[in-house]
C-alpha cells in the first residue's frame, strides 16, 4: 500500500503529461502529430502483425550479446588492472581517451569494419558498455579496504583463496554498479545503432516508421516501449543488488 | 620461561614534507612464551607502527623481530593481529569467517573445528549470521574465534576492544580471559587503556610519546581473577599514569 503511495505522485505526473499533450493535438487540430489514443491504436496494430515482438526481440538479442561480451571482457581485465599497478598504469590512459567516444561516433568505422549486419550494433554495444564495467570493476579493486588484505595475509591463504573469498566478493557490488550503467548505456546505443543501417529491431521501427508514410503514432509507440523496455533491465539489474553475494554492501 | 618473542632496537621513520619523521625510535623488550605483555602509550605515539612491525606487516628501517630465535620477514597464521577496526569479511558468514584461515587445510571437518570455536566465544547458534547482522561485542568474539581456529602461538592485539562501549569492553575483557585459561598463547596487546592493561596483561611496557622508545617496564603481580579497583592496582594505575604524563589530579 505504501509503494502504490509513494508511486501516486510520479504516476499522476505522467497522467497529467499525457491529458496535455492530448489536449494540444485536440486545440491545434494537427493532422501530423497523433494524439494518445492513435499512439495505442498503432502499438496495437503492430502486436496482432507480429512485427513488434521481432523488433523487440532483435533489440534485446544484439543488446544481450554485445552486453555479454563486454562483461567477459570487462571483468578479469578490471580485476587484472586493479591488482596489478603496472596493467593499471599502462592501460588506464588508454581506457580514458576512449571512454569519452561516443559510440555513435564510432558508426562509420563500425559499417567500414563489419558491414551493416548484426555485428556492427553489437560492436557498438560493446564498445560503449565496456569501459564503465573496466572502470567500476578496476575502482572497485582499489576500493578493497587494506585490513580486508591485511587478514588475508595474516592468514597465509593461497592466492587463489584470496581471490576466491577476498578480492572477487569485495569489488561484486561495484561490479554490479558497473553492470547498471553498462546496460543502460547498452540500450541507449543499441536504438540508435538501429537507426543507421539494419532490417530489425526498435531503432530501425522508429526510421522506418517516419520513412514508409509518416506514421508519427509508432515512432512515438517505439519510444515509449524502448523507455519501458530500459526500465525493466534496470529493475532487472537492481533485483540483483539483493543476491547473498552482494546483500552485505546494501545491508545497513 | 622460555623467550618467545624478541624485539630488537626497532626503529621506523616515515616520509614527510620536513624530511623523514621519526615515529619509533630504538625499542627493544623480550616477551616469554605464554606471556601476556600490554604496550601502552600517549595517542599518536607510534603504537600502532610498533604493532605492525612486530606482526610483521611492516619492515623497520632497523632492528629485528626475532621469534623462537628466527628473525621475521613477514606476517603467518602463527601470529594473528586484530585491530581497532576489525577485519572480519562482511560478505562471509561467521562459519566462513572462521573457516577462512584453514584453507590450506586437507582436513575435511574444517566446518566442524569452525563451529567448535564459534561455541567457544560463544557465538552459538549465529554460524549462519552475516557480520552486518551481528552486535559489536560479537563482531569482535567472531574476530578472535578466527584467530583461535588457526591455533595461532601469538595473538597481537591493537585496542582490540577500543571501539566497543565500556560495558561491553569489560565483558570482552573478561571473555579473552577466559579463552587465555583455555587456550594458551603468548600475548601482545596495544593500548591506551591503562586499566585494560592492568586487568589483563603480566606486564606493562610504558611508551614515551614520538618518537616513542620506552619509558618503563611495570609487572602487574596480581593473580586473576583481577579486582582492577582494589588498592594495589590503582596505586599501580596512577604509577604508570604519571609516567605517560597525565597527573593524579588529570587521572581521578
């Protein structure tokens, strides 16, 4: 009952956004910009053809194994920077000139290297969410407090206890921290990817949309489900705050 | 009795703006086995360097830490340090905790000796529990109970129970020596508590402030269980008070 309280607000907020922006098409008598109602109508038009599940579909799998081959980068090459100094010192510059690219800068290059099939989203995808996992998993090494590594050696355990129950159970949270953002930035890309060359998914629904006809109710249709589409993997990725593994950080 | 530890003209500096600043300044005192020796000294006065460097985390610029008549290097399971702050891992159970520091074992009853020694501290029945679920008076038992699985021959204490509220600094007190009736090892115990050391240590090594050497060796000839407010003891109490410094009218 307290959740549905303290969502009432947000809620009536985009009640109220959605009666003014039915009024203004309702006032101006526009014949381009679809009302509410046409933007449902058109969403509903693409679930009984089928075309809105291949589109999400095609969105969600480019995004899942660029996402993925980013983490299995992403993951031991932050662990390696953090431990050793020497990889820290020689790689980190590099990471920091590249991170600021915008993937969508890196779009020719994509299509000049992989052509306009599927591997050139997914590159991007990668390209675009590895760095901030690199940079979380790497500060999260740092961050190991030095009495944790102090006990570990009073101890005389074996580097790959250390690494098994000191060093990886303490950078998770940040790792997962990492993983927000990197999914996130992830969807941002993938839309706008889409929007350049391809046959499929959300972003090349939203060009074509616009291209084949004017048909405004779906791009905004495409936008409001790519919109509730990056919310849920966000909620996915915080349902994973509450795993055993990572509850220690948030339990306070 | 047989000498355990030797400390020999320990002396450490660190750098500063102002060249090196010297923060241990030639100390030397032997501690025989099965000994419980407590270092006292003025806040800020390089205890905690001491402590360091007779664990073995820390390399004097000169001088030796020789136990049973070999020099240390660098810290083991033989010698366990605990500290003001704590180092039990907030992402391991107090089983896992506990059985952290038999890792290397083969044996296969690791979870059994681990539960044997959670019982001791009387941590019955909270195996299972996370740090962040535990008091700090139990924090601190799941502390020592790790040292004790190691079956360690020195424990180094630096104010252990510092951090903890008066009351619950007694009981620990009180606990520790229990556990030392039970279970015998030499002794080390940084503090600024004078009183703790009184009720707990055989000895009293009395630091001056930085750069600290020692001031004076006290013995403490009361048989435990220890009255720490009967008339000897204090008398004692304000003896080593003035030597720190602090005057009878400051101490009352």
């Amino acid at each position: 009952m307290d959740r549905i309280n303290e969502s009432l607000p947000a809620l009536g907020l985009i009640a109220t956004l959605i009666a003014a922006w039915w009024l203004a098409v309702f006032l101006t008598h526009t014949l381009v910009f679809p009302a509410p109602w046409d933007v449902v109508r058109g969403t509903w038009e693409l679930v009984m053809n089928g075309t809105l599940w291949d589109h999400i579909g095609a969105s969600l799998m480019r995004v899942g194994i660029g996402f993925g081959l980013a983490l299995c980068f992403a993951l031991p090459l932050g662990l390696w920077m953090g431990w050793v100094d020497g990889a820290y010192r020689t790689l980190n510059p590099l990471f920091q000139i590249l991170r600021p690219i915008s993937p969508i800068a890196w779009i020719p290059i994509a299509i000049l290297w992989f052509g306009i099939g599927n591997t050139s989203p997914i590159y991007l995808i990668f390209i675009s969410s590895v760095f901030p996992m690199i940079v979380q998993t790497t500060a999260g090494v740092h961050a190991i407090e030095k009495r944790f590594l102090r006990a570990a050696q009073n101890f005389g355990v074996s580097r790959r206890t250390l690494f098994k129950q000191v060093v990886i159970p303490a950078v998770l949270p940040q790792v997962l921290v990492g993983m927000r953002i990197g999914l996130g930035v992830a969807w941002l890309v993938v839309v706008a990817a889409e929007m350049i060359a391809l046959r499929s998914g959300l972003g090349y629904m939203i060009m074509d949309s616009r291209n084949a006809g004017n048909r405004y109710d779906l791009v905004i249709s495409g936008m409001i489900i790519i919109g509730l589409i990056g919310l849920s993997l966000d909620a996915t990725m915080r349902l994973l705050e509450g795993i055993r593994w990572v509850r220690w950080r948030y339990a306070h | 009795m047989r000498t355990k530890i030797e400390i020999r003209g320990l002396k450490k500096s660190f750098a500063s703006d102002k060249g090196p600043l010297p923060v241990v300044q030639d100390v030397s005192f032997t501690v025989s086995d099965g000994e419980f020796v407590a270092v006292v000294g003025p806040s800020g006065c390089g205890k905690s360097t001491l402590m360091s460097m007779m664990a073995g985390f820390v390399q004097p610029d000169e001088g030796a830490v020789v136990i049973d008549g070999v020099p240390r290097s660098k810290p083991d399971s033989k010698g366990i340090l605990i500290s003001q702050q704590g180092s039990v891992f907030p992402w391991l159970t107090v089983r896992e905790n506990l059985m952290f520091g038999l890792n290397g074992h083969k044996s296969d009853n690791r979870m059994e000796i681990a539960d044997h020694y959670a019982d001791i501290v009387g941590l019955k029945g909270f195996e299972e529990s996370f740090p962040h679920e535990l008091s700090g008076g139990m924090l601190k038992r799941t502390e020592i109970a790790r040292a004790l699985v190691v079956k360690p021959e020195i424990l180094y204490m630096d104010e252990p129970f510092s951090a903890l509220d008066a009351l619950m600094n007694m009981r620990m007190r009180k606990e520790l020596l229990r556990i030392l009736a039970k279970e015998r090892f030499t002794s080390l115990l940084i503090t600024h508590d004078v009183e703790e050391a009184i009720h707990l240590a055989d000895r009293i090594v009395v630091l001056s402030p930085r750069p600290t050497r020692i001031k004076a060796i006290f013995d403490v000839p009361f048989a435990h269980p220890r009255k720490v407010s009967c008339r000897a003891a204090q008398e004692l109490r304000v003896t080593i008070l003035r030597e720190l410094g602090v005057d009878r009218e400051d101490a009352e």
